[in-house]
C-alpha cells in the first residue's frame, strides 16, 4: 500500500444480537474463570501452586467475548497470562487447575506450569513465557491454516508489554505482507509488570502498531463482554474472508498485581477503586438484570454452580497423582511416524 | 552414479520431497526469486510457486517463529538461514519456541521442521559471517543437529530432515556447496543420528563432521606416509550423538582427536570428548586432544584467518601427539 | 464448623511475615478477595486476602507479632458458632510455639497444621481443629513449616535410572561403561603410575573399582601387603625419574654415544695451592681448592682459547668469553651453574659466586640463564676423597675438568723421597674441537696457574 490509499477500517461484525441465555453463559464463564483463579490464588498462599503465578482477575470478558466470537476451528497463542483464555477457548477448569497443581492430569501433563497450557484438542496452542516471542507463531499458525484451507483464523492474544518487542513488529510486518489470517488483540490492562503504559510507551493505543504495516486497527473498550464479541467477531470476520490480519486493542485492567508476589504498590491512589466500578462481571449483571430481568435466585444459584465447579476443579487437583518420573524424558524428541 | 554438487543434492532433497509432500515448503530471504544467496533453491519458485517457495524480507526472529507456528499447524516447513550467523537474531524462536513445544505441550504440538543455511567460516568474511553455530544448538534438548560433508549424505540427511517430526538445525557451508560427489538417482534416505566411517584405520580416531571431514582426510592421507592409520569418523549428527559408533573407534583405536569448528570453550568437542572419557575411561591410552579454531573472534586479513581456522597441518600434529610421536 | 485461617505463603521465599494491621474487625462478613490484613513480607507489606465467604469470629494474631507461615492468624466460620475448642487448640500451640522448644514443623513426627489433611471441599485455606494438635512452630521467626505440598504417591523421589539401559540414541544423556572384550588390563592411570613406582605387577592386581578396574587403593594394598613367607628376600623397587633424571639420562647418553672423545691426566703439584688457601683462611677469606681450580681454569682457557670452543657441525664456534659451568649435586640429579667471565673476576668473588649458584641450585630456583651457556665445566669431586675420575662433556661444550683430591702423597723431589701435595685432574676433550695436542697445551697452562698460584692473582 501507498501512503495515499485510505486506511481501511473495521465494519461492524454480522454476529446476531446475543440473547438472555448467551448472556448467561457468557457470565457464568467470566464467573468460572474467576472464581477458579481466587482458589488458585488460595492454594498458591498454601504452596501448593508454586513458580510464577500470574492471575487475569478483571480481564475475563477479553477472553470470553473473544470466544463467542470464535468457530473451534480458530486457533489461540497467548502469552503467559493465559489461565482465562485457555478456559475460555474449552480448557477444562479440572486441567487447569491440576496444571498449576503440577499435577499429571494437567492440561500439559504437569510440564508446562501456568505459563504453559495447551490442549489441541480446542486449538488451545499455548502459552508463552517469552513476551512478544509467541507473536509470530501465531502468523505462522495463520500461515498453516490459510495454506492448508481450514476455514480457521489464528487469534493472538498479548499485553501492552509485548508491543515494544521485535518479535512483535516482525509478526506484524509478515501478517500483513502475507495477508494471513491473524487477528492480534493487544489486551492493555495498563501495566507491563510495574510499568504503567505511559511509562513505557508514546503511544498509548497499541493498536496504531499496526497503522506502520498496513494493517486494519482498532482499539475498544472491552469491559463489556458483548462489545468485544462484536469488534473480535468483526475481526476475525475480516480475516477469514482473505482480507488479511487485523491488530486490536482491548482496553482492560488487571485487578492484581502482575503475579501472586507483587503487591502492586505503584498504582495512582484510588486508581484500583475506580477500575472496579468497571469490572466486567458487574457490567454484564447488571445487564443481565436490566434487560434480561434475571433474577436474584437465578444468579445465586449460578453462583453456586460455578463456586461447585471450581471447588471440584481443586479437589481433582488434589487428589490427582504427580507426573512418573520414570516419564521424564517421554517428551523430548516425538518418535518419528507417530 | 551422477557426480552432482552439494548444492544440487540440497535442493535434490528439499524438491524430491516437496513433491512428496504438499505441506512442505520453503522460506527465506532470497529464496524465490534470487534462486537463492547460494543457488541452493535455483529453479524451485518456478515448479513450486510463490506459496512453497517464499521470499522473506530480512527478518530472521520473524520468519523463524512463523515457521513455528506453521508447524505447530501442520505443515513442516524448511526455514533456510542465508547463513547461520543470522540465526542469533531468531535463537529465541529456535530455543525457546521450536525445542520446548513439544515438551512443554506434554507432546501435543510436534515441531516437524527444518532450519538450514551455510554454517561456519567462509573465506575473509570477518567476524560477524563466520560463526560455527554448532555448539550453539547441540546444547539443547529437543533440536536435531546434523552437519553433512558430502553431496550423499547432504541429500540423504536433509530427506530424513524434512520428514523427521522435530526440528532439526542442518549445517551447511559456503565452502562446500560447490564440492562435488556421486548421488544416485534412486531415491535413498540416510538416517539422523548415524556417523559414518569416511576412513578406516586402527592408530587413532579423528572424530569430525561437516566441511572438516575434508580437512582430515588429506590429514590422514599424510599422517598414512609417516605410517600412521587414522579412523576418520564423520559423525554427520552431533546430536542425537551415534554413541556406538563413536565408542567402537574408540575401543578400535584407543587414541583419540576430536576436531570442532568453532570455538573451543564449551564447544561439541568438549561434550564429545567428556563422554567418551564417562564411558570409555579404560579404553584410551592417552590424553584426547581437541583441534577448534583458535579462541578469537575470526579476522578478516587472510594469514590471521589462516591461523585462526582448522588446517589439515593442526590435524596431524594433534594426530602426532596422540599417538606419541611428539 | 469454625476453622482457623492461616498466615499465608504469599511470597515463595517467606518464611514467617509481621501482622502490621488487622483491615476487618471481628463478626465483619468478608468476601472472596477481600483483604483482611497487611502483613511484612522479606519482600514487601502485602496484603492478605481470604478467597471464601465467610464471618471474621476471631482475630487470633496481634498487630506486630511475627507468625511463621501457615500459623493460624484468625478463626472463620459462620456467625455465632462456638470455638472454644480452636481458642483451646490455640492456646496449645501457642504455648508449644513460645516455649521455642517445639521441633520445626518438618521434622515433627506428627503431623503439623499446616501439612494436616485438609478437605478440599470445604474451605482449604480454612483448617478445621485437630484434637491435641502439637505445638509446630515458634511465633518468631524460625525455621519454615513443611511447605503443605499434597502428599506424593510412594516412589516420588525414586530417581530416574540410567545405569544399564541401552543406549538410546534419541536420548543424549548416558551413564554407564562402553565394554570391549580383550585383554587389556584395566587400570587406572594413577594405579598404573603406582604400580611402575612401587613395582607391582598390574597382572597380579584384582580391581576394585567398576568394571574390576584396578584403583590406587588396589595397588597400595599389594604394595604394603607383607612379602609371602616363603621369600624372605628383599625385593627391588622402581622408582619413578623426575623431569631432571630424564633430562639428564638422555643427554649423558647422546653425548656419551655421539661425541668421540679422549681423556688427557695430570697429576699437579698442589703445595702452592694448600699454602694459599691458608693463608686466605688466616685472614678469614673463605675460598675453596675449587675457587682457585675454577680461575685457573679460567685463566688457561684464556691463554688456549681454542680450547673455549664448541662443534657446531660444519664450523667451530669460538667463544668470546670464559664462561665456567661448575656442577652441583642435587638430591635428584646434578645442574651446572656458570660463572660468567671468570677469567676477569678474582677468585674472592668467584668463591661468592659459586656459593650463591650453588644454594640457589639447591633450592631450585635456578633461571635458565644461570645453568646454560656455559663454554668449559669444573667437576670436583676432591671433598668426596675421589683421586681421580672422567666426566662426561656437558654439551656442546667441548671440554670438561674431572678435579680430584688434594692430598700429602710420597713424591721424588730432586732424587729425594719427601712428604709432597698432589692434586689430579683429567680433561674430557672433545676431540672434533680439541686433538691431543691442544689439549695438553691447555693442560701445561692449567699447571701453570695451580703450580703457580701467585699468577692467579696478578
């Protein structure tokens, strides 16, 4: 593209209007996705969640909305915030939790730890510890699903943190030069580790990193987890019709520190206090009371589902074994032919 | 038998099974159109088109986890380095990403790909293109390094390359890929992990692989005028590592030279050697001794180079040493 | 059912934190996430969340108190329910904790709270009583409780096996010994060494270590082993050379085969030579027959200077200084120091020399400068009673005095028997350099000077 052609933009997507049950659902998965991390957080006060724990608290209608707006045949690449995401695209709460157990029934057999989750059998294709590194798989991904015309999109998920690395404008300079199927959402929760974004960048929209490349951007307020169904759904719409990537930016904040050690002392006074008036589950129930007059029994009984369901996650973390040791080495080089 | 280049056998392999295969490409800087830095891919655009056969722009860390990510989806790509040097930009995406997935997945993400490019000293490209990556990469679990000396095992190796389910670095060299070898026109594969015997002898083993299988042949050529057999073993893989054909020679020869382009700190030939003496302690009649290029970044005037790189002259007199004529 | 909830883990290095400030009151109502209190960490003042619903019934740890990690700090439960029995339990541990005489929680035989079995259903932070729960941990700071990591299945820590199994050539990591049948022996390199040094037949050694490789330990064994009955007779030993032995060994040889040499005696008269050496002793000169022997030597290499010479293969090199090699017994072998320009030094000085040569010799540390380059050699060996003896030339000098003893033999003199000092010496000559001639021209000035002392000094 030249710099005299205009700067195409993102159309709304043509998903139909959700209703009260997909709303519903919706909620109880933010709910689920919650409460599984505060038990995660419990068991990690109790050491039995050790290494790096970093919790997505406040951000789950990024990774919820996103999924209503997926087909199973898209494939997700995160980075190592990624509990909700790999929830959200089908991981089990029971092969989440038993992976920060390090627990052989873990989503990654107990090798991975939080910072790596995979299950291919929902195209759940990882976590990633270096930041901005796995940005560039997911052109790769994008380049697999393309060549061999699967129908899928690859969607890449990363912080604000990730946006200054080289990895991610290289991603971002191939995406588009190769029009893959790739929808990049930058999910801004307002801080890279300590560092606020305006401490470490000039521009405070991430997704205008993809204005250098040619490449459809947009940045949204994602607190609502129907408005990121709809700009997700009209991204990845964008993609999978062969127009090429598209790079967002979802504006969301992280209720926690960066991960179960960090106090998070550098915020702004009152900052946190703020934010929370946003909190998307609050969002999404009042809207739930508001439109879909949902009742008080019927989100206590929710509730108590999900409160059920995370509890059952930890008790079969718990109870399930460790890896063998005699499996070590099982999966260092894969036996050719398999 | 057809005598054909290396160049020619490399891209024999990579043609044979992209035929083979439609989830097989290649990618690269100046791949396509250029025909390649080397004319390694010459003619492979036109039979293959611009989807298998891909021009990158110059951005190594890119490409390299796109490649990643490709395989992670089904396709098993062939990520040419112009040269290896180039690499370091996109080690992250080699370790990090293109060993560990596998493991890391607990086995639910293969990693069939292969990394390839012209590896180690040329002649007078300074200290930036003359890197020996080798070590580099056989420190880590999860990669398949395999550095071939003769068009043969160049087509072979990268056949089995190409269809083996991890990644795997595969060594070229600028030097080599005009040397010229017999290649059948059936088609054969030779197996990652099999070193080969280039030279049999029973005095002592030279251990080497790559462009320097070369260097220590002529030396053994010289160390045979002075009555001295040397075993030359082409290891052709330095990892998986052919233990058994390495610790026969050993147990053959029980005197050892172990020669490793690059430098010597921390090098394959430090690794190779602390095996051998793990396990074949009893079965050597002497010190090992290692021949590497000197430990300094390469310079460019051609008689510092000279002195810094391999020579079949540094292959004898560690020969001579080992064997006790020194 | 009320429970205690505990001091958390809330860094992975902490060990016990410092309760700064209770942020709920008793009988408050918390939520998931709600903080209840801060508390000091090693890395920072965090905040202590509970992640269950449920009632604050009572704060149990103070503001300022340091609780060890996984300590109760407070008891939860439902509003209004009884629990005497925790505050019993409390009191407890609590007692046990401050005695300080408690076993760390790891170590205790039974089982601590914080490893206590928890039912994960209900609330797992929250741990319900245990009857007579033994006192686990001081409330200052001590050693950490056992990390109440889930209990692990039997063979947990079973290491993974290596030893043995085949090698797989997909798996880079091995152990274990690549085996050849043969003959060879099997010994270490220091058994070896060992063997040669103490003269132990390898052949008759049974290897201890692995694979039945022969170890030190194996021929030290043997080695002090008492000599079988039946041979009563001492047995020879090898001993090991050092670096000089060797160096020496394969010089002499060289020399001694390649170099033609013949050997020229004199027998001198040593009277003038024992009158001087008095008469420097009287005046506390400290000079030896070997101080003056050197400047004789010196002096008649000067006036015969083909005789300061070296073979050089097609041409003779003629020194331009008298540069004298005197040799000095050491323990391991013999080294010989030079004094430079000895003609032109006096024999005071020379003596000085020789004795500072010859105690750095002693203690090694001779540079190479200082024991090569020399151009004629001195062996005496008079002090040791020694007559007369031939040396082998020190290369590639071309000359060397053998010195023996000066002694009162019988001598004819003018016809008459008398009491007279003889000293004999005899010159190894190279004789490429130095024909039989020349030699005894050299001998007839040596004579000169030792007959003559008094021309030593002029």
């Amino acid at each position: 593209m030249t710099s005299d052609q205009a700067e195409p933009t993102l159309p709304s997507s043509s998903l139909p209007p959700i209703k009260r049950d997909g709303l519903l659902a919706l909620f109880r998965q933010m709910l689920l996705i919650r409460r599984v991390e505060e038990l995660a957080a419990r068991a990690y006060t109790q050491r039995k969640i050790l290494g790096f724990c970093h919790l997505y608290i406040g951000q789950e209608s990024v990774a919820v909305g996103a999924a209503a707006a997926c087909i199973p045949e898209d494939h997700w690449v995160t980075g190592y915030r990624e509990h909700g995401q790999a929830m959200a695209k089908g991981v089990s709460a029971r092969a989440l939790m038993a992976e920060l157990y390090g627990k052989a029934t873990g989503a990654s057999h107990g090798l991975g730890g939080s910072m790596h989750i995979f299950d291919a059998s929902v195209n759940f294709m990882g976590g990633y510890g270096i930041v901005g590194a796995h940005v560039p798989l997911a052109a790769g991904v994008a380049w697999g699903l393309k060549q061999r015309k699967t129908g899928g999109v690859a969607v890449c998920f990363f912080g604000d943190g990730a946006a200054h690395q080289g990895a991610f404008f290289e991603a971002l300079c191939l995406a588009q030069l190769y029009s893959l199927p790739v929808v990049f959402i930058c999910e801004n929760n307002y801080y890279a580790m300590g560092t606020s974004i305006d401490r470490q960048s000039y521009l405070t929209d991430m997704s205008l990193r993809g204005r250098g490349v040619g490449m459809v951007h947009e940045q949204f307020q994602a607190f609502d987890v129907e408005v990121v169904r709809d700009r997700v759904g009209a991204a990845v719409e964008w993609a999978r019709s062969g127009k090429g990537p598209v790079i967002l930016e979802a504006v969301t904040y992280r209720f926690r520190g960066h991960s179960m050690s960090d106090p998070a002392k550098y915020r702004k006074e009152g900052e946190l206090e703020q934010k929370k008036l946003t909190d998307p589950l609050l969002i999404t129930e009042h809207r739930l009371r508001d439109t879909f007059a949902v009742t008080d029994a019927e989100l206590e009984a929710l509730r108590a589902g999900v409160d059920a369901e995370a509890e059952d996650a930890v008790q079969f973390a718990e109870e399930s074994p460790i890896p063998d040791p005699s499996r070590l080495y099982d999966y260092i080089y894969a036996p050719n032919g398999s | 038998m057809p005598l054909i280049q290396m160049r020619e056998a490399l891209r024999q392999a990579m043609s044979e099974e992209m035929r083979r295969d439609p989830n097989v490409f290649l990618m690269g800087e100046e791949v396509a159109y250029y025909d390649g830095a080397y004319k390694v891919s010459q003619g492979m655009l036109a039979e293959f088109g611009p989807d298998r056969v891909v021009d990158t722009p110059i951005s190594e860390n890119g490409f390299a986890g796109l490649g990643v990510g490709a395989a992670m989806a089904g396709m098993r790509p062939i990520i040419e380095f112009m040269t290896w040097n180039f690499s370091l930009v996109a080690y992250d995406q080699i370790i990090n990403s293109a060993a560990r997935i596998y493991q890391m997945s607990a086995g639910t993400y293969k990693m069939p790909m292969v990394f390839r490019g012209a590896n180690g000293h040329a002649e007078n490209l300074g200290s930036q293109h003359s890197t020996a990556v080798d070590s580099l990469y056989a420190h880590f679990p999860g990669l398949k390094v395999v550095s071939p000396s003769t068009p043969y095992d160049a087509k072979g190796l990268l056949k089995s390359a190409i269809r083996d389910d991890n990644p795997v670095i595969f060594l070229e060299s600028e030097l080599m890929y005009g040397f010229k070898g017999e290649v059948p026109e059936e088609e054969y594969l030779i197996p990652i992990g099999k070193a080969d015997i280039k030279r049999d002898g029973t005095d002592l083993v030279i251990v080497c692989w790559g462009k320097h299988v070369h260097t220590c042949l002529r030396a053994a050529e010289e160390l045979a005028k002075q009555g001295i057999s040397a075993l030359v073993l082409d290891l052709r893989t330095i990892r998986p590592l052919d233990h058994e054909a390495l610790f026969a020679a050993v147990a053959k020869t029980h005197r050892v030279v172990v020669v490793q382009e690059g430098f010597p700190y921390a090098g394959v030939g430090a690794e190779i050697i602390a095996r051998i003496q793990e396990s074949c302690f009893d079965l050597l009649d002497g010190p090992i001794v290692r021949v590497t290029n000197r430990d300094v970044p390469q310079p460019y005037a051609t008689n510092l180079e000279k002195l810094v790189i391999i020579t079949a002259e540094r292959v004898i007199d560690a020969a001579l040493t080992v064997v006790g004529r020194k | 059912m009320p429970s205690f909830f505990l001091m958390p883990q809330a860094t992975p290095t902490m060990t016990s934190g410092v309760l700064g400030r209770w942020v709920v009151a008793e009988g408050a109502a918390v939520s998931p996430q709600t903080v209840l209190a801060q508390v000091e960490t090693d890395k920072a003042t965090m905040d202590v969340e509970i992640f269950d619903k449920t009632v604050i019934l009572k704060l149990l740890a103070k503001e300022g108190d340091e609780v060890p990690a996984s300590f109760p700090i407070a008891i939860v439960g439902d509003a209004g329910e009884d629990i005497s029995g925790l505050l019993a339990d409390y009191a407890k541990m609590k007692a046990g904790a401050d005695a300080g005489a408690a076993p760390s929680a790891a170590a205790s035989p039974a089982a601590p709270v914080a490893a206590a079995p928890v039912p994960v259903a209900a609330a797992p932070v929250v741990v319900p009583p245990v009857a007579a729960t033994p006192a686990v941990a001081p409330v200052v700071a001590g050693p950490a409780p056992a990390p109440s990591v889930p209990s692990a299945p039997a063979g947990e820590v079973a290491p993974v096996q290596w030893m043995g199994k085949k090698l797989d050539p997909s798996v880079m990591e091995i152990r274990g010994r690549y085996t050849v049948a043969g003959p060879r022996i099997v010994a270490s390199p220091l058994a070896k060494a060992m063997a040669t040094d103490q003269g132990v037949d390898l052949r008759k050694v049974k290897g201890s270590g692995p694979g039945g490789r022969i170890v030190a330990e194996d021929v030290e064994k043997v080695a002090k082993a008492p000599a079988a009955p039946s041979s009563s007779r001492p047995v020879d030993s090898s001993v090991r050379v050092t670096q000089m032995r060797k160096t020496i060994a394969r010089r002499l040889t060289e020399v001694h085969q390649q170099v033609p040499v013949f050997y020229l005696t004199v027998s001198l008269d040593a009277a003038g030579l024992v009158a001087l050496k008095d008469q420097a002793g009287a005046r506390g000169s400290k000079i030896s027959y070997n101080d003056l022997v050197l400047k004789a030597v010196a002096r008649a290499l000067r006036d015969v200077p083909e005789c300061n010479a070296a073979w050089q293969g097609d041409s003779i090199l003629r020194r331009a200084t008298v540069d004298i090699g005197v040799a000095v017994a050491l323990p391991e072998g013999l080294i010989t120091p030079v004094v430079r320009d000895a003609d032109r030094k006096g024999v005071a000085e020379i003596a000085a020399e020789v004795r500072a040569l010859a105690a750095k010799a002693k203690e090694g540390k001779l540079l190479p400068e200082e024991y090569t380059g020399g151009s004629f050699t001195v062996s005496n060996l008079g002090m040791f009673g020694i007559e007369s003896f031939t040396a082998i030339l020190n290369p590639p000098e071309a000359g060397i005095l053998a010195v023996g003893g000066v002694e009162q033999v019988p001598v004819v003199e003018a016809g008459k028997l008398t009491v007279g000092w003889r000293m004999k010496a005899t010159m190894t000559c190279d004789h490429r350099v130095i024909d039989g001639a020349l030699g005894a021209r050299f001998l007839q000035a040596f004579r000169a000077y030792i007959e003559s002392p008094a021309l030593l000094v002029l």
